[in-house]
C-alpha cells in the first residue's frame, strides 16, 4: 500500500493565543488558511500535510499538556539551510520574544553530523522544531 501522511490534529487550551501564533507560524513558512473557525484553524502547502489545531474541549483542558507525556513530544519542519533556520530565529522568533530551547540555533551532531536546528514552544508548550541536514540517518 503507497500512502502518506495527509494531516494532523492537535488540540489546544487557549484558541485566541495558539490561533494568531500558529497563524503567524504557517504564514511564515508558506502554508494557506483553508478553514479560520472560531473553534477551530487549518493550514494547507501543496504536497504536505494539512495542519488542523482545534479548541480542546473545555472539560479537558485542565489535563494539561507535557511532551514527556505518552502522545506526540514535537513535531519538525525541514529547512533548506542554516542560513534559513538563523534567519527564522531572528525574524520570527526574537520579534515575538519566543525563547529558543537548548540554546539553539545550532548544530546536533549527536543526530547527524550535519544536523543543524531551532527548537521552541507553542503557547501550550508543544515542542517545535526547524532543521536543516543532508545526511540520513
């Protein structure tokens, strides 16, 4: 069976804070707005998968979110360089106050020796991440 991934959904506590910044976030690499709800917001790019972020219901909110947790920890966006992740950082990042993880940007050579990456959080602490590499594991 040929098959690919065709969208993912994550759920989040505050809409009128994770709307605008993920709005911002896949404006910023490309993506359209294909649905804009008020309980809910989706992204499409030609060839990816669509993004859909969605209200959690209020009696679950109060669960919380931890990557630690069982469930997704992060997901990863790859770039074409490390000029593009830098200018990322400086562009989007810093112009939001969005504090880099791990003191990133900067090369992981424990993934590949050439695997360069930003990582950040969402206003629900979802991990994020923007990568450049061309060797394969």
């Amino acid at each position: 069976m040929d098959v690919k991934l065709e969208h993912v959904i994550l759920n989040v506590s505050d809409p009128s804070k994770s709307f605008p910044f993920y709005k911002d976030l896949f404006g910023y690499f490309g993506y359209k707005i294909i649905v804009d709800d008020v309980d809910h917001v989706a992204f499409r790019k030609n060839g990816t998968p669509d993004f859909w972020f969605v209200a959690t219901d209020s009696k679950y909110v109060s669960n919380g979110f931890h990557r630690k947790n069982t469930g997704i920890n992060h997901f990863a966006f790859h770039a074409s360089s490390q000029q593009e992740i830098d200018e990322f950082a400086n562009k989007f990042l810093k112009s939001r106050n969005i504090s880099p993880l791990y003191s990133s940007p900067k090369l992981f050579p424990e993934y590949t020796p050439d695997y360069y990456a930003v990582f950040f959080e969402d206003p629900d602490r979802l991990k994020i991440e923007v990568a450049s590499f061309t060797s394969q594991y």
